[in-house]
C-alpha cells in the first residue's frame, strides 16, 4: 500500500474518531477503567515485593550461614568454600576462646572479653572499609564509644594465659582502621586480619609470641593452621538454601536467615498469583467489551465503510483503518490510564511511607514496564480491533448502499 495512501487513512481514521467523539470518550473510558487499577495493582505489588528483596540483599546478615558445631578444619578446606559460584565471602576462625581479648586506651575506658573477628577484602559487613596492615583493626560503633577513640587512634589489646602457675600477659598496640556503623552489627568487637586472631591462639596454646611480648614458652614451629569454623557468606540469598544444604550433608550444624527469605519469596508467590488473577479477569471483560464496542461500530458505520470502498479503498486498506483506529484508542486511553495511576500512586507511596509497618514500600513502575504496558495495551486492541477489521472486510458495499 503506498505512503500516501496510509497517511489518508490515519488522517481520516482521527477526523472519524473526532466526529464520533461521544462514542470514542466511552470506548476509551471503558480501557481506561482497566488500565489504571491494574498499574495501580502492579506497582504496589512491584513495589512492595521489591523493596522486601532488596531489604533482603543489601542486609549481610541474610546471607550468613553460622557454623554452630566446631571442627578442624585446614585452609586447603577453607580454600576450596572460598572457590564455590555461591559463596560469596569465606574465611577460617580460630577456637571460640580465642576469638575474646580485652581492649584499653586508658585507666578509665576498658573493655573486657570483646570479640576478635577475622576479616578480609570483600566483607559484606564491612562494605568499603578494608584493612590495609596487620596491626589494623576495625571496631565496631559500640567498642568505639565505649574505648572513646576515632579512626586513627591507638588502643591495646591485652590477652592472658596460665602457665606454670603463672599468669602471662600479652600485648599488642593497634591502629583504628575504621568503626563500623550499627546497622548490621553493634557488639563490642573489632574486626582484624586472620594472622592477629592466629598470634592469639598461639599465645593461649603456650607459644612464644614475641609479637606479643611474650618470649617464653615453646618454640612456635609455624605448621599449617587449623580453624574450629568458617565465617561463611552466600554471594546472593538464593544461594543461600543450597550452601546450607551442602554444609549440612557434611554434617556441619548451621543456623541461617533462610526462613525470612522464603516468607519474602512466598510473599511474592501470592501477591504474584493475586495480580494474575484479577489481571486476568479485568482482561477478559476488558476485552469482551471491546469487541462488543467494535463490532457495533463496526455495523453502525456500514454505510460509511461502504462508501470508502466505492472510493477506490480496498478490503485490506479498511480492515487497516478500522486497527488504525483502535490503535490510536488504546493509546489514549493508556496515557489517561497512566495519568491516574501517577496520581494515585503518590496518595499510596505517602501513606506507605508514614507507616511503621511498611516502613519505606512504595508504589512505583519502572520506564521499561511503563512501556512494556503501553505495547501490551496495543497489541490486545489490534488484536479486539481485527475482530471488527474482518467484519468490515466482507461489508458489500452494493447491499449496504441499497438501504440509503
């Protein structure tokens, strides 16, 4: 069909729809009661589903798998947790007792027992903050205030041990790296390279740890490290069932957040077969309407249609014109439709947002699913629209003009 001939056709598809614009204004009302609770309904689903996820992914404690039950375990072990496509953080830990030291800056800020914790490159509760010396550490907010120290200042960690009948007492200035926010963690404890946690289990096994200084007892013979467990992150939450699973077929006890992340993903199951229920029905009315609303129109302008075809219109050329116009409603009524539903999501994302309960879960569609929509809107009203496009195919024009 050549250029010409299309563009007349648009054009007078648009001057048919202005001319019946009473009719068009209900065709394109009836889309428009569908379209805008139906983007209503997926983005508060999309909303709120995604904001449970990503609550789930930025928090690293959903993907910690906890060893509960020591062992002994080589960094060969350790290496190989390191080299599986779901872990995505892994790093040996010394005996449970050696894991505690004391910490001081002076007579008057004291900490007892607090936590020693292995890290590395790549820690998911540390996020940018890395360690670059031996001596480094990292408290978190709590040891911080309670120490009353800053990033760059200096604290002592004290450690003791019995030996013959004597006690022995180690220590060792540290630098403060970084202090870590308590978003995700807030006991006292520092977090440091594994070859500190090392020098403590040495030092406690009765070793001479000058680093530590500490010069007597047995000389240490540097042999390989055994860890009693593994601080083990999954690289994403859906990893972290299988990584659970494995562990627990080597008998290794573990504790995980796996049960919130498979109420997220249920949640996400039901409001999903929810929104494709009522989505589905809204689109069967929807479109039983539709093709009521174009057959009749269809028949109510045969007199019309006829006439183009004694202009010289063929069969196709009006089947085209009659998609043509249902095209052009279903876009307009999509930008009613999506007109509402930006202003109606702004009513639920502020009265989501003042909610405790739902805290910051808001109602929002992405540009990619806004179009995604906007094609879907027009492809099921070529497809309505063909209905009545056949119908005005087979319109005679000689029988239908003999009525005039």
């Amino acid at each position: 069909m050549p250029y010409n001939r299309i563009l007349l056709l648009g054009r007078l598809a648009l001057q048919d729809l202005w001319h019946d614009r009473i009719i068009s204004f209900c065709i394109t009302s009836s889309l428009v009661a569908v379209i805008a609770p139906l983007l209503l309904l997926f983005g508060l689903r999309f909303g709120i589903v995604s904001q449970l996820q990503d609550d789930l992914a930025k928090d690293p404690r959903n993907l910690e798998i906890r060893m509960l039950s020591s062992g002994s375990y080589d960094q060969g072990w350790i290496e190989q947790l390191r080299q599986r496509p779901d872990v995505g953080f892994a790093i040996g830990q010394t005996r449970s007792l050696n894991t505690l030291a004391d910490l001081q800056t002076d007579s008057s800020h004291f900490i007892e027992n607090a936590e020693v914790i292995p890290t590395d490159v790549g820690d998911p509760l540390l996020g940018s903050i890395e360690i670059q010396h031996d001596n480094d550490v990292v408290l978190t907010q709590e040891a911080a205030r309670k120490l009353a120290v800053k990033v760059g200042d200096t604290v002592t960690l004290r450690v003791s041990r019995q030996r013959e009948e004597r006690q022995e007492w180690g220590r060792n200035s540290l630098t403060v790296a970084g202090i870590l926010p308590p978003t995700y963690f807030n006991r006292t404890a520092i977090f440091t390279q594994p070859a500190l946690l090392l020098m403590l289990e040495h030092f406690r096994d009765g070793y001479a740890i000058p680093a530590l200084g500490i010069s007597s007892g047995d000389p240490f013979s540097n042999k390989p490290p055994l860890y009693a467990r593994a601080r083990l992150y999954a690289k994403d939450i859906d990893h972290v069932a299988s990584l659970e699973g494995d562990l627990r077929t080597q008998r290794i006890e573990t504790a995980s957040r796996l049960a919130d992340i498979e109420n997220v993903k249920s949640i996400n199951r039901v409001l999903g077969v929810i929104f494709n229920t009522i989505a589905a029905t809204a689109l069967v009315g929807c479109i039983a309407s539709l093709i009521g609303s174009f057959i009749a129109n269809v028949d109510r302008k045969r007199k019309h249609i006829a006439v183009l075809r004694l202009l010289g219109f063929t069969g196709p050329a009006v089947g085209l014109y009659v998609m043509l116009q249902g095209c052009l409603l279903s876009l307009l009524a999509y930008a009613g439709g999506y007109s509402i539903y930006l202003i109606a999501s702004q009513v639920f994302n502020r009265a989501l947002s003042g909610s405790r309960a739902t805290g910051q879960m808001l109602c929002k569609i992405t540009l990619e699913q806004s179009v995604l929509a906007m094609v879907m809107t027009a492809v099921v009203a070529l497809l309505v629209a063909s209905i009545g496009a056949w119908r005005a195919i087979n319109i005679e024009p000689a029988q239908s003009l003999r009525e005039v």
